[in-house]
C-alpha cells in the first residue's frame, strides 16, 4: 500500500479556499481537463487524490457519459466530495488509495493533482504511480499537475509565484508557505519524473501547463 498523506481538520475544511489562493489559474486548469480527455473512447476515469471533488465536478458538469471512481484517504475530504456530487449517480468514492481499487478494473484515463509531493522519493511516488498505471487500460491517458522543479527553479519560481498571490495573505503568511514548499515537500525536477513516469509504465511526460512552480503533464500508458 502506497504511503499518502492525509488531509485532515482545517487542512480539510479549508482546502478549496486554500488551493483558489495559492495556485494561480487553477480553475482554468481543472476547466480545461474534460477538453484533455475528450477523445478518449473508454469514458471509466480514476481520479487518484480526488480530495474534495473539484475535478470531478468539471467532468459529470461536461459530460455525463464519464463514469467516475473518486479515490483519497481522508475521510473529511471524501464528506466533502459527496455533499458536493450527491446528485450525480455516475461517480463512485472510495476512502483509501489506489491500491484498494481492484486491478481488474481498466481505467479509461486518470488524473493526480496535488498529490506526488507530498510523497518522499523513496519509492513512495513510484508505488502510487505503478498503481495507477496498474489500474489502466493500454494507450489510456494520465494527467498530472504538480509542484515541480529543482531547487534553484523553485526558488526562481516561488518569487514569481509571490507577485500573483491575493492581496490579503500577509507577510508571514507567505514567508510560512515558501519555507514549506522548499524544505518539507518533495518536489522533483522534470527529469525526475520524467523517469518515474517511464519505470511506473507511462511514456515520458509532456508539460503543457505551468504556473510558477505548480506544472501540468499529460502522458499515456505504454501499450501492452
């Protein structure tokens, strides 16, 4: 079982409010997913990390052709996701990880966002990554957005991100966050995960998205 961190209290109360602040553009992203995956003829999504069910939301609002497996280890993230989908009868949650969803299962596509840094570079990202890959059928595509870069790109990076940040975070506010994204996440180079992606299944990712430090990926499974 892959090792995940858990969302809980305010953490989780406070999610969707937080993630609006501090990733610039990142409802235009979510928006632009359904258009990502529009061609992709298997409509079954896995969305690993689902937390509170703000992609979700873009796909069923899309399309009700998706059929939708939501999946995250916190159980306040997972309340929230179902008050929030309650009325859509074509998306299952599930409180756990992706290895409790049954291999059996072919996914049609899937995303992760927000997720691999939080997760050491132990061997910890690779199991969640060879999960997915596990989970979906040949040619499937996956997407990602991710805290991404080396250090020196991310310090670059972070001043950027302070230019485009609202106008009510104070100071230390800021100052807290940064220290955080640099010292107790795990975030990894392109290259890195790059080579992740390909040792877990997947071919080398294309960046099509960034904002600051947050990069959005989208690769495919390798064909069996």
């Amino acid at each position: 079982m892959e090792k995940v961190e858990v969302f809980e209290n305010k953490r989780a109360t406070g999610y969707n409010e937080f993630v609006g602040a501090w990733i610039p553009n990142y409802s235009y992203f979510l928006s632009k997913l359904p258009d990502l995956l529009s061609e992709t003829k298997n409509k079954d999504l896995l969305v690993a990390g689902c937390g509170t069910g703000n992609e979700i939301v873009c796909f069923v609002k899309n399309s009700k052709q998706w059929s939708i497996t939501g999946v995250d280890p916190s159980p306040e993230m997972i309340i929230q996701a179902k008050e929030k989908l309650k009325n859509y009868n074509n998306v299952n949650l599930i409180k756990g990880v992706v290895s409790d969803v049954e291999k059996t299962h072919k996914f049609g596509a899937a995303t992760l966002l927000l997720v691999l840094h939080f997760m050491k570079d132990d061997g910890t990202k690779l199991s969640l990554l060879k999960s997915i890959a596990e989970r979906l059928e040949s040619n499937a595509p996956f997407v990602l957005l991710d805290i991404t870069g080396t250090k020196k790109q991310l310090k670059d990076n972070l001043q950027v991100l302070k230019q485009l940040l609202p106008n009510n975070l104070t100071e230390e506010d800021i100052n807290n966050r940064f220290y955080r994204i640099e010292n107790e996440l795990n975030a990894v180079s392109e290259e890195r995960l790059s080579e992740l992606l390909i040792e877990a299944g997947f071919e080398a990712p294309v960046r099509f998205f960034q904002t600051s430090i947050y990069m959005g990926w989208i690769t495919k499974k390798w064909e069996n």
